[in-house]
C-alpha cells in the first residue's frame, strides 16, 4: 500500500472514532511537554496501537496515544509520545503522524522537545523557541519518489518556522516572567549522546540546542504547507566542554518535568491566540 493510502486509511479510521473531530492545531507532546495531555478538556484517547499503520513508541516517557480534545477554549489534536530514528523506524514512519494530522484538517504544528545546550547562556530548565534548525541526521523524511498529493519534490525551507508566532512566544514568556530564547535547533541520530568535540563541533557550526527528534517532523509539515512552532526545554547544558558532565536519561526526564508547567503555559497562550 503505497504512503498515501497508508495515511488516509488511519485518518478514516480516526474520523469514525471520533465523530469527525477536525482542529487547526496539532501538538507534539515531546518529553518537555507530556504533562500537557492531562490539561485537554473533554480529550478523547485512541492508543496508536489502535491506528492503522502507526508505530509504537519504545522510549519512557512517551505515552503514545492520540488525544482530541479542547485547550484554551479550542480543538486541538496531541500526540502523546513521538517515535525516533534512532528507535529503528524509518523516516517515513517516524514522520507519519504529522501526515496523518495533516489528513485530518491541521494546518499548523506546535512541536516540543528537550535539548542540550552548546550555548553557554542557555541553561537547564530554560525555554528555547527554534528558529531555525541543523539537519545532521543521516536520511531525510521525503527522500524517495515525492507524491504531489502530499507536497511538492523540493520544498524551500527558507520560513519554515512561523515568526509571528516566535515573537508571540518571546512577549508572552516576558510578560509571564519565564526565561526564555531563540535559538539554532542541530539534529543528531543518537541514541548516544554526544562528545565533547561533537558538542564543540555543533557549537562552532551556529547551533544552540543538540537534541535527536524535531527536524524530521519540522520538514515534512513544512513539506505539507503547515505551520510550524517549536520549543525546546533545556534538559542539561554542553558547552563550554569544560564543564561538561555525564548525564542520565533520568536527569534529563526530571529537569523536562520541572520545567514542563513554564512550557505548558506558553503553549496554552499560543493556541487562545492562535487556535
């Protein structure tokens, strides 16, 4: 069955689950934001081991369910867990549920994770809205033959990430007094985390936050003509090489959890004003 096929039976199914349910926001709920699933009102819950085609995620920390419900007094879709290259899907998989929302009637995508820091000023726990991103990883989501039906063969990624909703993001975090950036995204396969002289690497190349999602889904919504926002919590800091430190996924998980109610608000505060 050929992708597209794929997506439109999984939206289907979705759409009789839910009674057609349609919403304009989707929500990647990353490590940084998984406490979010819990704040949807009236949210309906399907297992994406319930959805046609749909992996499973492997990693702690991600539910893996698909929430419909209301935040902010609007529809929103969430995606309650993520799946990684690194955790052996391909690209195709990894990215197929933002194709699936796209389906669905969702134009526009609030994506979270949480990052390291090779920015001396950004520092664990704070907020980082990307603004742009690195792509190190080593397969690209929309190689092979392109479907126009889903977008076209070369998309330019020159706006890929909304500014009106980057400068949102940063008056709103002022006005809420949460520390906050912009920032330089670089995505890395893992699962390893990386060496000095990789975090020294992704420093001098003009990156600010090391992390191993985001990307594939950032280029196949913009791929779909979707808006894109993204927000990084700062899980551990990388740089200056100095003062590095072995980190756990453990301590990464608790600091995602600490800061997860700062993120919350801005994202609550994006989907009233933009939703």
């Amino acid at each position: 069955m050929e992708l597209y096929d794929q997506i439109q039976e999984a939206a289907a199914f979705l759409r009789t689950k839910t009674g057609g349910f349609e919403a304009l926001t989707g929500i990647i709920l990353g490590t940084g934001l998984s406490g979010l699933a819990d704040q949807l009102q009236n949210a309906q819950v399907i297992s994406y081991t319930d959805i046609p085609h749909f992996p499973s995620s492997t990693v702690e920390s991600h539910r893996g369910q698909m929430l419909f419900g209301t935040l902010s007094g609007k529809k929103v879709i969430a995606l309650a867990g993520r799946f990684h290259y690194y955790e052996g899907y391909s690209m195709k998989q990894v990215t197929f549920p933002v194709r699936v929302l796209k389906a669905l009637g969702v134009s526009q995508m609030i994506i979270s994770n949480v990052s390291g820091s090779v920015n001396a000023d950004m520092e664990a726990g704070d907020l980082v809205v990307v603004r742009d991103h690195i792509n190190l990883q080593p397969e690209n989501p929309l190689r092979g033959p392109n479907d126009e039906r889903l977008g076209p063969r070369f998309p330019d990624m020159l706006n890929t990430y909304n500014k009106d909703w980057i400068k949102f993001a940063l008056a709103f975090a002022e006005r809420q007094n949460i520390r906050i950036h912009e920032g330089v995204y670089v995505a890395l396969q893992g699962p390893n985390l990386e060496t000095p002289a990789e975090y020294e690497f992704m420093h001098r190349i003009g990156a600010d936050l090391v992390g191993m999602s985001t990307v594939p889904e950032v280029i196949v919504a913009r791929h779909a003509g979707m808006s894109v926002f993204v927000c990084s919590i700062v899980s551990n800091t990388c740089y200056p090489i100095d003062t590095l430190t072995e980190t756990t996924v453990e301590e990464v998980i608790a600091v995602g959890k600490k800061a997860t109610p700062k993120l919350e608000k801005l994202v609550e505060g994006l989907v009233a004003e933009f939703g």
